[in-house]
C-alpha cells in the first residue's frame, strides 16, 4: 500500500499532518521526530513519498534529502521549509525535492502537493519494465518469502503474467496466499489497468452462483425485476480470478468451459450468446486430478484450466521465511496500536519456525495479531505463546528445590509403609499404584494443567501424556 513520511521534530504540527493525509488521501502516514530515526524507518520499509522539515542547521536537513535519494532513488521528497525564504526554495530544488511546501504547514498545500506527487509516481511507474517495480523490500506484489521455493514461484509468475492469455491453475492449501498469487499474475500482466474479479465458488451458494457468474436477463426467474451483468462480463478485458473451483457443480463446469473455448457465454434466461476477453486464474486446495478420476469433475475443464500450474509450498516447507512474515505482521497490527508488541523472543521465534502450521500463513496472522492484542508494550516469549505452539519442543523444566524444615538423618532403610506379609508383595502393582497417584496428585495440585504437572514430577509433557494413556486413569484425557 502507497505511504508517506513525515519528518519533523515538532511532533503537534506533525500529528496533525498526518491526520489529514491519513483523512484526504486514505494512505498509511508514518512519522520520525530526526532524521536518524527516518533513515531507520526508511531502511526497513518501502516509502512514496518523504515529507521533511529542513531541521536546523540547514545543512543537515540537506544532507538528510541527499541521504533519502542514495538510499531509494524512487521515493519523493518534499522540503517544508520558512514561509517566504526564497533562498532555501532554490536550494532544496538544487538537491532533487519533487516539490516544496510551506512551515508552519498549510494542510490543504500539504494535500495537493502530497496527492500530485503519488500521482506522478503511479504514471513513472507505468512507464518501467514491470519486473523492476517489486524489490526485495516489497515483498513481491504482497507476498513475503525469500526461500527458494517461493523466489522459483515469483519467477514462475512473473514469466506466466507476462503472456496474459493462457489459463493458470493455482493450487496449495489453504491459507497459502493463492488469491495474492493470481493478483500478482493481474498486477504484473498487460491486463493489469483492468478489473480483477475474484469470486469464491465454494462461498457463493450453488443456486445463486450461475447467475453471479454469467449474469441473468430481465424475467430470467422470479424476482428478475431488470438485467444483471455477471463476474464473468465485469473482468471482460481484466482477469476472473475462480477460487475453490473445485467446489463448482458439473453443470457450472460446462457452461465455464465454453467460455474458456468460445470466448462466450449466455446470461440466464438469455439467447444472445455475449463475447468476453478474459483471462481466468482458478484456484483449489483439492486434488482436482483425483476429482476427475471419481467423475466430480470434468476432465476437458481440467485440462483447460492447468495449461500453467503453478504450486504454493506450505509454510512448513519454507520455515526460513517464517521471521519476515512475523516482522510484516507485527508492523502491520502495531500500526493502529497506541502501545504495539515489542517483538519476539529468540526462543519463540524458534518455536513458531519448528511449528507444522497446518492453518499456513493465515494461522501464523491470527497469531501475531492475538499477541499484539494481548501483550502490548512486552515482548513475546514462549509463556505467551498458546500452548500448542510449544508443545511440539517437549521442554522439561527443572523443579526448583523446596527450603524447609531441618529434620533428624534418615535411617539407613526407611520405612516405605508397606504392610508385608508371609507371601511378600507384588512390587510392580505398588511401584505403579505410587507413579499413579503422583500424577493425579500433581494434576489436583495444577488444576488440571498437563503442562504444569509434568514440570512439577520433572517429566516432558510428551512422557506424562504416554503414562496418563497407558494406564487409563479415570477421567483424564491424554491429550
């Protein structure tokens, strides 16, 4: 998303920039009281624009727009310098600003300038081979990942985005990122000034998904008081964007097909078959070849749709990329905090990158922003982390030793309390009787906690749940 810097070490009259930025341009604003701490938030993120008080000594203010080009030629920078100060006006322009504004800020210049240099940066940006707009900073068009699975993705999407024509077949689990993949083949294709359409098949109920798809004429059925267009008409030009399409019915599949082949469709209830230019990216989480081979999905659709598969790995198979994704998130949830989580812990961040997620990249979001609710103004380590994302390490933490009492030396063979008899004892029975009624005193004792209870008997979690299962204590689960 396009933001804006603002550097000024006067932190009301930079409040209230960024408040009416924020209101007039619906952008992300952020702010630096020096020009130390702008290079920083300048290293870590990309910026359109950088709005900078000359800050005094003049020379330094100079060297800081210098410092802003070196380090992204591409980024804008507009001086806020003293009303009427004609000297300084030239100067700055003499050291590449874009524009200049006004101190004190008149906030509607502000807007106008701010709003013409984003502006003048979207028409740069057309004019520049497509693959030189997404850095490394970026991310690539909104995903994170600098694995090597996910950099032979992006390359695969930037050569696939590049045809524009042919049909792409997006397949991962969910939470993946699969619909951020077929906006990255929009972004990056000749298609990329017209609509993308995304429509989700599987929540889209089956009797309303035909006429949201194709559209319906005036007195297609009940209640079709006047002609609707469809998804399908609407992407004409610009991409349609199937998600879950293995969850779309037979019938649905035929009348895709034709648009696929013929370039064509018929709104419900119509005769006139209507012409359409549209490139479709599908997307499923199932296995769409087994799908074929049980006849709930068509075999000629299939092949239609998979001219270009394009895989998404798990975030599993990428665990490298786990800590840029927790950095993005937690920027992104901060943002709207007034005290935001003040990062992670070196041993949760081993935890959540040994972690299997089985909810992907969606699961490990939910997280960040759970603990950024949670414990703002801390820092997260592994005892604020849920309990199933540790349970997988198997800690066994060492029971603090107990003070008390000074008691008489024990004698050599202390009395276990055993009643003997002549037959003797059955020595397994008591030993498993005594590990029994630890467990369940220490569970008494941590209301129930498992976790809790096998640090206090110095076990791992993993041995007491095995023990609680094998012998089926009455009413514990094992798990």
């Amino acid at each position: 998303m396009r933001s804006i810097l603002v550097v000024d070490g006067n932190q009301h009259e930079r409040d209230r920039l960024e408040a009416v930025l924020r209101k007039r341009i619906g952008c992300v604003v952020l702010g630096a009281d020096t020009p130390e701490q702008a290079l920083q938030v300048l290293g870590g993120q990309d910026v359109c624009i950088v709005i900078s008080d000359l800050f005094l000594p003049e020379k330094t203010g100079l060297e800081f727009l210098q410092k802003v080009h070196r380090l992204n030629p591409e980024t804008l920078t507009i001086a806020a310098v003293p009303e009427g100060n004609r000297g300084i006006v030239v100067e700055v322009l003499r050291y590449g600003v874009f524009s200049y504004i006004n101190s004190p800020y008149d906030l509607e210049e502000a807007v106008i300038v701010a709003a013409r240099g984003l502006a003048f940066q979207e028409s740069q940006s057309q004019k520049v081979p497509r693959r030189a707009r997404f850095r490394k900073s970026d991310g690539f068009n909104g995903i994170i990942g600098q694995s090597p699975k996910m950099l032979s993705l992006f390359n695969m999407v930037e050569k696939v985005a590049e045809d524009g024509e042919s049909t792409v077949l997006v397949q991962g689990e969910s939470g993946t990122g699969k619909e951020l993949v077929a906006r990255a083949l929009h972004s990056l294709s000749p298609r990329m000034g017209k609509n993308f359409v995304p429509v989700n098949c599987a929540a889209i109920p089956e009797d309303l998904l035909e006429s949201e798809l194709f559209g319906y004429v005036k007195g297609a059925f009940t209640g079709a008081n006047q002609s609707k267009m469809g998804r399908i008409q609407y992407a004409d030009g610009g991409t349609l964007f199937l998600d879950e399409i293995g969850d779309m019915k037979p019938s649905l599949q035929a009348k895709l097909l034709r648009v696929l082949q013929e370039k064509e469709f018929e709104p419900v209830g119509g005769v006139k078959p209507v012409s359409v230019n549209v490139r479709v990216v599908a997307a499923t989480h199932r296995n769409l070849e087994k799908a074929v081979a049980e006849n709930v999905f068509r075999e000629d659709l299939y092949y239609r749709l998979s001219v270009v598969p394009l895989n998404i790995p798990p975030l599993r198979d990428r665990c490298e990329d786990i800590p840029l994704l927790i950095e993005k998130f937690m920027r992104s949830f901060n943002r709207n905090k007034k005290i935001g989580l003040k990062g992670f812990e070196k041993e949760a961040i081993a935890a959540l990158t040994s972690y299997p997620w089985p909810g992907n990249v969606r699961e490990l979001e939910n997280l960040i922003q759970r603990l950024v609710i949670l414990h703002g103004g801390e820092s997260a380590g592994l005892a604020e982390l849920p309990e199933k994302y540790v349970a997988h390490l198997d800690i066994a933490l060492p029971v603090a030793p107990v003070e008390s009492e000074p008691q008489d030396p024990p004698a050599l063979y202390p009395d276990p309390g055993v009643s003997w008899s002549e037959e003797g004892i059955d020595f397994n029975a008591l030993v498993s009787d005594f590990e029994d009624r630890l467990i369940l005193q220490a569970l008494n004792i941590t209301d129930g906690n498992k976790k809790e209870a096998a640090r206090l008997l110095n076990l791992k979690r993993t041995t007491l749940l095995e023990k609680i299962k094998k012998k089926q204590l009455t009413g514990i689960s094992a798990d």
